[in-house]
C-alpha cells in the first residue's frame, strides 16, 4: 500500500504541474501534436471518434528502454503487462481487466493484420520489430463491430514504417544486462516511383532467470507501388525464428528457503518457433464514389516445446513434447465512403471479412518408452472459418456533433478431428458453429479547437480457442460457450491550452459466459456473468519545448456477478495502476527521461474462491539519456533503478493455498549506439 502512495504522490505532482501550467499564456507552451488514428479502420482525427485511445508515437519508442512492443506499453492508462519467463516470449498484454484470459481478450493488428491465432498461444511481442513500428494506437473499449473475435478489453494496431523519401540506411547495435545483444539493420525510402523497406535483426540473451535465454531473428520486407493518384499497391513480408528457456515457477517455499529469484526447477525444458506471412493491400480510387480496399495475408506457424517432470504415480522422469502448426488465410475487402448530405459531413464503411484456419496439434510423452503410447498423448486436427459483414457509419449531426453507429454479423464453423490418450484412447469427430451479433452506437461533441466529450455503448464477443475447446485432460468440450458482453463508456479530452492535456473516462462492461480456465476439473468453463469497471485519467503537458511532464491512473474493479463465485474478484487484476514521466532536452540532441510504474495487489490466478492473499504490489523507477550528433546516437538506459523485488505473474492451488511465482528483473542496464545514413 505504501508504493500506492508514492505513485499517486508522484502523479499528482506532475498533475500538478501540469494543471499549474494550464493558467499560463498558450504562446509560453509548445503545440501538442494533432493526432491521427485508424480505429475506425480508416484514418481519422482522434478528436472525432468515440473511442479513448493512446497513440504511441516513435520518437517516444526511440526515448522509452524498450526492447519490445509488451515493454512499451506497460505506461499506457489501462493496460497491464505480465511475463512469464522474464525473456520476449512470455509477455501478456491486459486491457481493462481480464487477467489470466487477458491475450484473449485484446485484438492485436500489425497494420491492420490480425496477429491473434486461433489457439491461447497470445500475441509474440518478439516477433515484431520495435524499430521498424511508425507509431501503436491503443483503442480501449470493446471493437467487435469493425474487429470481431478478441476485440473485448481493446485493440492495439501497431503501424509499421512504410518507404518515403530519399532512401536511408539505418543500423543498430545494443547490449546490455543478462548478456543481451542485439543488432538491427534497416534501410527505406523510395526508388523511383517505388516505395521500399528492408530490415533485419537479431536479438540473444541469457535472461535474467536461469533457463531464461532466447535467440531470435527477424527478416521482413514491403514494396509499394502508386499507379497514377487513384490506384496503390503494397506487398509486404516477414519470417521469424527463435529459441527459447522455460524457466517455470518458483514457490513461495522455494524462494524462502534455498532458491534465488534467478533460480529455476526447469532446466531443460524449452521453445521453438518459426513464424512468416505475406500480405497484399490495394487501394482504388473511385472518387466521389468512395474507395475500395482489398487485403489478403497469409500466416503459417510452427510452434514447438518441450518440457520434463516427474511423475506423480511412478517416480520416473517424464519427457513431454508438442508440435502445433497454424496456417491462417485472410481476405478482408472493404468499402470507404465519405459524402456531405445537406452540408452535413457522413463517412460509411461496409466490409466483409473471412479468415480460415487448420491447427495440427501433436503431442506425447516419454512415460512408457514409446513417444506414441505415452501416459498423455493427442492428436488434433482443428478447422475454424470465420465470415462477416460489418458496417459503420459517422454523421455529423451538427458542425461539432457526431453521431456513430455500427452493426456486424458474424458466423463461425469449428471443425474437430482427432484423439487423445489419458488412461485409455478417445476419439473425436465432430463440428460446433456460432452465430454472433455485434452493434454500437456512440456520440461525440466536439468544443474549443480540439477538446471532446464521447460516451458510447457496444456489445462484444470472443469465441474459445481452439485449445480451450480440446485439451488432452478433459477431451474435446463443446459445452463451453462463446463470452458476450455489454460495455458503456463516457469521456472527456480537454486542452486547457495548445500544450496541456487531460482526460477522464468511465467504462463498464457487463459479460455473460466469459471464459476461464477452472482449476477444480482443469477444463475450461464459463462464469454465468461478470463485470469490469473502472476509470481513466491521463494527462500531458509540454510548456516548453524541452520540458514534457505525463502521468496517468487507472482504477479497475473486475468481479464475479453470479454463480458459484458470485461477489469475489476475478483473478490477476490490480485494482490500481499508476504511470508518470518527465522527459527533458536540455541540450539539441540530448534527451533525458525518468518514468515509474506502479502496480497494485491483485489475486493470484486460480484464485477464484478469493481465499489466498494476494500477489504483492510493486513499482519501477527507470531512466534513459540518449545523444545525437549528426547521423549518430548514443544511449544507455537502466530499468527497475532500486532493485524491486517482484512478480508480475503468481499461480495458486487454492485448496491448499501453495503460491508459485514467476519473478521479475532486478536492476539491469542497456545502451547501444546507432547510425543512420
């Protein structure tokens, strides 16, 4: 509780300064950037959608000690970020609320690709290359009409940089603490009449937990072509491969007793992944009859783990492996039409969206010598094909009020085959199809130059993954439900003046049957309702041209509504986040930053009875300087200054109220210089 303390003091003093500023001239402050954003699927001024939505800029990636998009957004009001293995494989990322189920819940696009799988692996943060991202827009607040599947907590769409201008190299080199070293190389700009964008990079470390490594590289590219001012053009690519530890838990009696937070019980047990798509996005030009994109994508991944244990009944040492492969097609044409009626500005846009996808899962273990009759075994072959027609429109009532609405129909087919072996061999054949609705209507008023005040009101939906349907445990469960939900939203973006900002949103979401992994039959379920509340402030200032102050609270409340755990928590959620930064160039090139992130207590998952106590809270202070002279950079950046002692993830046997958790990095250093030419 005493680091929630520090935290909101720390933010009201940056609040303060900032409100305090609010009295001043606006030509004493520098003009905050007009920001344009894409969470209607096209681009639009953030003031005009009835959304509360962080942008990320570059420059801001260029000055925070990131290493991955999951590292970025751990300052960003609502969003909370956990790891498992302390390396870029384990990251999660929560939006308003949903702990364990957290990746689930959170639609994750790369320029506008669904990067979300069918099955609960999440989204790979390592897989997409920080340097490479133009800016990453944040949409809270559920998107089911314009996004579908997953889009329940939020949608994060992650703009990659695209070929402009005279062409430029740029190259990279990092290391830092745990042994880290990475090395990036890129190189953009346009060619005549072709745009263009080559990179390449490569990351290893030891990690901070033993079993903790990683080894990726990445290698992508995109070409664009414009023919005349009414057709464009761009294909773009990327392939991916890494290594990775599983370094496990730790228990509460392993760390008080002979283990560090370094340590590991897993060894041996490890990761492979090999992932690329290719994806083709063109643009015609129709005029006053609006524009007609068309994107295809194609995405194939091979996952593959090992892990060891004893087993319980014989004492022997068990060897368990598993092969999952996921091609994804995707074809998601859509129409954008913009037309004043009686001078008042309207914006349509109606699509139709289709994605298929076959998962292969194999998997055995070594019990009884032979890989194919192993004591857990399973063999799934798993078909999903999603389509749908959307629509959502944009009406300017009045010159400053708009009013939106929006509609989608979906239907989704999911075909099982295969079996399994747990005390005995099960087959399975069979097929489950869905039909979800998804609306939303929402009106924003527009005052002063760029202040707004929105609330809105939309349904949203997810389906299992195809592994919460199946699982070696429990067989194939068809019973499990599809989660639907109700969410409100109210909010206000004031500028006091051109260089201070603030903002305040109140959410609740109602759901029915939202999905969760219960511990007591180790199958997926569906609570029989749940609700997530909560408030947003945020608030920014830049009263001069070397100064910028943030911060940020949340308050996020997530509980069970009915049924057997009816009044208690859901499990993995903080009810308060705190973030705040100053930024200063004191000097032309010179950057400093200082920031701190606060997160509160929050059950451990399993934790559904509410019966143990909680996961402890904690806060990071960090800090980064970074120097540009001409076509070079310098830096050097340090995280967790104080050496915090903390978790982001615990798992609990609430029966017998055993903790295990999954420490987080210590004190650790990075810099790194970088040219561009």
């Amino acid at each position: 509780m005493g680091r929630l303390w520090i935290g909101v003091l720390g933010s009201i003093v940056i609040c303060l300064g900032i409100i305090g500023q609010a009295g001043a001239a606006q030509t004493e402050g520098v003009e905050l950037e007009e920001v344009v954003v894409t969470a209607t699927r096209d681009k639009a001024e953030e003031r005009q959608v009835p959304y509360n939505v962080s942008v990320i800029t570059k420059e801001e990636i260029q000055r925070s000690n990131a290493q991955n998009v999951a590292d970025v957004l751990r300052s960003v009001p609502s969003v909370t970020v956990t790891n498992t293995t302390a390396n870029p494989k384990g990251a999660s990322v929560d939006i308003r609320g949903f702990g364990e189920t957290a990746s689930m819940n959170t639609l994750v696009l790369v320029d506008g690709r669904r990067v979300n799988a069918i099955d609960i692996s999440g989204t790979d943060w390592s897989q997409i290359p920080l340097d490479q991202i133009e800016r990453i827009e944040v949409i809270r607040g559920g998107g089911s009409v314009l996004y579908g599947d997953n889009a329940v907590g939020g949608v994060i769409n992650i703009i990659t940089k695209k070929g402009a201008g005279k062409p430029t190299i740029q190259a990279e080199a990092v290391g830092g603490s745990y042994g880290l070293n990475i090395q990036r190389a890129s190189s953009q700009g346009t060619v005549r009449d072709f745009r263009y964008e080559v990179h390449a990079r490569h990351e290893n470390t030891v990690g901070f937990r033993d079993n903790g490594n990683y080894d990726g590289q990445d290698y992508g590219a995109s070409i664009g072509y414009d023919i005349g001012d009414f057709i464009k053009l761009d294909v773009s690519g990327n392939y991916h491969y890494d290594k990775y530890g599983l370094p496990g838990a730790l228990s509460h009696q392993d760390l008080h007793t002979w283990a560090d937070r370094n340590d590991t019980k897993t060894p041996d047990d490890q990761g492979w992944t090999e992932d690329y798509f290719a994806r083709f996005n063109g643009e015609l030009d129709l005029k006053k009859w609006g524009r007609i994109i068309m994107d295809f994508s194609y995405r194939n991944r091979v996952n593959m783990s090992e892990v060891h244990y004893v087993d319980f009944f014989t004492g022997s040492s068990v060897t368990a492996d598993q092969d999952n492969k996921i091609p994804t097609f995707g074809f998601v044409p859509r129409w954008i039409w913009e037309k004043d009626f009686l001078r008042f500005h309207n914006k349509l846009i109606a699509g139709f969206d289709y994605y298929w996808s076959n998962a292969k899962i194999e998997g055995h273990d070594s019990l009884y010598g032979d890989p194919a009759m192993g004591f857990l075994s399973k063999t799934a072959d798993i078909e999903r094909q999603i389509w749908a027609l959307y629509f959502h429109d944009d009406f300017s009532l009045l010159k400053n009020l708009i009013f939106s609405c929006g509609y989608r129909y979906e239907s989704v087919e999911n075909n099982f085959q295969g079996s399994s072996y747990f005390f005995g061999w099960s087959s399975f054949n069979d097929r489950k199809d869905d039909t979800m609705h998804s609306w939303e209507v929402g009106l924003t008023y527009l005052f002063l130059d760029n202040s707004k005040v929105y609330s809105r009101i939309s349904n949203s939906y997810r389906y299992p993954a195809i592994d919460e349907y199946f699982s070696v445990w429990t067989g194939l469960n068809t019973s499990l439900q599809p989660q639907q939900g109700i969410s409100y939203e109210v909010g206000v973006d004031h500028f006091f003046t051109k260089a201070i900002r603030a903002g305040l949103t109140f959410f609740w979401t109602d759901l029915d049957k939202e999905i969760y992994f219960n511990p007591s039959t180790f199958a997926n379920d569906n609570y029989d309702k749940t609700s997530h509340w909560g408030l947003e402030f945020s608030a920014e200032a830049k009263p001069w041209e070397w100064l910028k102050l943030w911060a940020n609270y949340t308050y996020t409340e997530a509980k069970i509504t009915a049924g057997t755990y009816k009044g208690n928590e859901v499990p993995g959620v903080p009810n308060h986040k705190v973030n705040f930064g100053v930024g200063v160039t004191p000097l032309e090139g010179l950057g400093i930053d200082l920031w701190a992130n606060y997160v509160g207590e929050r059950r451990f998952i399993s934790d559904q009875p509410n019966v143990v106590s909680k996961l402890g809270d904690y806060m990071t202070a960090n800090a980064k300087v970074s120097y540009t002279w001409k076509f070079i950079t310098a830096f050097v950046g340090v995280n967790n200054i104080f050496n915090e002692e903390y978790s982001e993830y615990g798992v609990c046997n609430p029966t017998s109220g055993a903790r295990n958790y999954y420490p987080s990095p210590g004190v650790n250093f990075s810099g790194g210089l970088s040219v561009k030419f």
